[in-house]
C-alpha cells in the first residue's frame, strides 16, 4: 500500500470518514482536559498573575498557525511536483483553519501583552512577522476565490505559499534572529531555565494535542467538503456543454 492511493479522491473520502470521529472526539477531550487543567487547577503565576493563563490559548494557537501553513507547503509542493488535486484542495481547506489559528494568537498575545508590556501591540520582530503571515492567509484565500480555474488557482496559490512561507519561519524564529523586541523566548524549549516550569508545561501540552487534533479534523472536514464541491462543479460543466 503506498500513501499516494489516498490522492484518490474516494479512497480519501472513505478513509477519513471513519478516521474523523476519533481524531473529533480526541480533539474534545483534549481541549476539554486541558482547558480545565490549566484554567483551575494550575496556580497564578508569582510575576503575571492570573494572565499566565492565556498561555494555553496562545501558544497551541500560535503553533498552529505556523504550521497550518507549513502543511499548506508541503500539500502544495505535493500539488507542484505530482498533480494530484486532493493535495491541492487539502491546501485550500487548511488556510481559513490555519487564519482562524493567527486571528486568535494575535488577539490573545494582545490581552497577554498589554499588563505585561504596557501596550496592546508593539512591533516586535514576532509579532510583525506573525502579522504579515496573517495577510498571507488572507491574500492566499482571496487568490483562490479569485481564479475560476481551479488548476489555475492551485498553481498560483502554490507560490504564494512558497513565498509566505518565510514568513511562517520568521514568525517562529524571529526572537532568534533579533535580539531585540518585547516578545520572550519560546514557553516550550529544551532550556530548562527558558522552559516555563512543569505545572503549566502538563496542560499546556494537553490542550496543544486538542489543537492538533482540532486541526486533523477541520481540514479533513474541509477537504472532503471541497473534493465534493469539485466535483459538483465538474458535473455541472459537463451538463453545460451537453
């Protein structure tokens, strides 16, 4: 059996019909776990207080938003190298996920900020470059309502997503590059003394599974409702020229 027999548009149907309510409920315990967790029964922090909290809606959200768009890459390379379509509309449904994911990360960083920093938004190497990802999504998702041709549009939006995806790098490693800029250092790092300490480290780790999980089940969701608008669409066509 070879990974490539799910571009077939049925096997790929059938296949996560009975994988999405598993990877659905998953995703709802998760969340749902860690949520709890982390909201009553981990104590506030000794410097921010009861805002630490926000911590896990921001960073599962900021992950995934990064790497919503790094899946985007790799379908639409997918899409470059071999042509097949489920690829290309497995790309198309994960952006309004993966936008969804950075409305949310830019909102939550600025309720966490403004006590902290003393501004809603500043502008930080992180957060700038996470800004202009978002204007990525935006312009990815206009390209592909834009193009009636979906082959067309898949080629186009494939590029975008080449060039956006220095963004997706820089959002995550911008601290890295800079020295400067409010934003801290990554909340999951392998440096003890960066890493935030393990009675937030548990839950957070818990509701970034519910995030993953929440992702896997949306863009099957969305895949397999854009293989059947395709295919509507290919129907009516066909009806048009006959």
């Amino acid at each position: 059996m070879s990974i490539w027999e799910y571009a077939n548009p049925v096997k790929f149907i059938r296949t996560t019909d009975r994988i999405l309510p598993w990877v659905s409920a998953g995703a709802v315990l998760c969340l749902a776990a860690g949520l709890v967790w982390g909201y009553f029964f981990t104590p506030d922090d000794y410097r921010q207080g009861a805002t630490v909290k926000i911590i896990y809606l921001h960073v599962p959200s900021a992950l995934m938003a990064i790497n919503a768009w790094i899946m985007m890459l790799v379908a639409s390379l997918i899409w470059i190298i071999r042509r097949h379509h489920v690829s290309a509309l497995a790309a198309r449904a994960a952006a309004p996920v993966g936008a969804v994911f950075t409305v949310i990360a830019l909102a939550t960083g600025a309720l966490w900020g403004q006590p902290m920093w003393g501004t809603w938004w500043a502008w930080d190497p992180r957060l700038t470059s996470f800004l202009i990802l978002f204007l990525f999504y935006l312009g990815y998702m206009a390209l592909w309502s834009a193009i009636e041709n979906d082959d067309t549009a898949a080629d186009l939006t494939s590029i975008l997503c080449l060039v956006g995806s220095v963004f997706a790098l820089l959002s995550r490693y911008a601290v890295l590059f800079w020295n400067q800029g409010l934003h801290q250092g990554a909340s999951l790092s392998m440096d003890k003394e960066e890493n935030v300490a393990d009675v937030f480290w548990y839950p957070l780790l818990v509701c970034i599974a519910g995030f993953v999980l929440l992702f896997v089940a949306l863009v099957f969701l969305r895949t397999q409702t854009e293989i059947r608008a395709r295919r509507s669409r290919a129907l009516l066509a066909r009806e048009g020229r006959t």
